[in-house]
C-alpha cells in the first residue's frame, strides 16, 4: 500500500486539551482527554469518548516530549467510531507556527535514529 501523505506520522505519547472555535466567539471545553495515536507535521490522529463534529475548529494545546506546549488550530476532517474506545479523528492543522512545526520535524529526526 502506498503512502499517501506528505509526512510522516508519528507515534508518541502526548497530552492534548481542546478549545472549541465557534463562529460567535470561542466556546470552551474543559479539558478532553484524548490519546494521540499519531502526528505529523500536517496534522494529528487521536482517540476521545466526546464525540466531535467534522468540519469543526479546535485550538490545541499539545504537550510534547520534552513537555514544551505546542499551540496549534485544528479542524476535524475525518471520525470513526470505534465501540471500545470511543471515536478515532483525524485532523489537520491549519495554525501553527514554524517554530512549533520544526519541533515535530526534529522528533521525527530522532525518532528515525
């Protein structure tokens, strides 16, 4: 099978906490737990018992490895639902900045060593 993507996905463990952005301003959900299965410079996939809505806007804060905050905008472009663990997403980012897009790009170069 082919891969698709631009970039390569990655598999680590990370805390992510979603804001949900709404047309008439922002409106908050507490903390989500969600568990990340993987992420790119492109976007990110994870796992959460809330159901989300395709096409809806999240700010993220994305805790990394060396426990650096990653703030980032996310739209929700795919979902499945999964009856033992709720429902996998996959989004992708549309606001991030290029520093915080170079930390990926070198936990990817160390995570091919």
């Amino acid at each position: 099978m082919e891969e698709k993507r631009k970039h390569k996905r990655l598999d680590l463990d990370v805390k992510v906490q979603l804001e949900r952005l709404d047309e008439e301003g922002v409106t908050t959900l507490k903390y989500v737990h969600v568990d990340v299965t993987d992420i790119s410079r492109s976007g990110i996939g994870f796992t959460c018992q809330k159901q989300l809505e395709i096409g809806t806007y999240y700010d993220t804060k994305i805790q990394i490895w060396t426990k650096e905050v990653v703030d980032a905008v996310i739209e929700i472009v795919r979902r499945e639902d999964d009856s033992a663990k709720g429902y996998h997403y996959g989004a992708i980012f549309i606001g991030m900045t290029d520093t915080d897009a170079l930390k990926i790009d070198i936990y990817q170069i160390f995570n091919d060593l």
